[in-house]
C-alpha cells in the first residue's frame, strides 16, 4: 500500500501504527509460558489501535469543544469517561 493510500484511509492501523512488540512484552511478563500466534496478535492489535482512535477522536471533540490547541490529561481522562 502506498503512502497517499495510508493517509487517504486516516487511521492509526493504516499508517502503520504496531503494538505487537509491547503485547508479546506484556504476554511474557503475565505469563512466561504461553505463546501467541501471528493471527491472535493482529487481531488484537487491530483493537488496540481501534480503541486509540476512539479515544484520540472523542478527546480531539472535547479539545476543540474547549477551545483549546493542546491536547491535555484532562480531555483524555474525559473522553475515556465517555466511551
């Protein structure tokens, strides 16, 4: 896919945004002898990224809706609330 095509589709997945060094961190910290397949950790990996871009999105809405340029804890905090 190139790069036009990974911005036109606008979310994180789609710009390359990977999770799955830090799920098979935490996966070997929780427990050490289990394993995960390539298949397991792209699906949760898709729902990783897909609950960060609801929680950007709504705490960009509560940004905006405040009239401020910066995204705070606050907002975040708030828009975690929310969902």
């Amino acid at each position: 896919m190139t790069a036009a095509k990974r911005a036109a589709l606008g979310n994180a997945l789609a710009q390359g945004f990977n999770l799955n060094t830090y799920i098979f961190r935490v996966l070997k910290e929780a427990a050490p002898n289990y394993g995960i397949s390539k298949n397991a950790m792209n699906m949760i990996n898709e729902i990783l990224v897909d609950s960060y871009d609801l929680i950007l999105k709504e705490s960009r809405g509560l940004m905006f809706m405040s009239k401020k340029m910066t995204l705070g804890c606050r907002e975040c905090e708030a828009s975690v609330k929310l969902m």
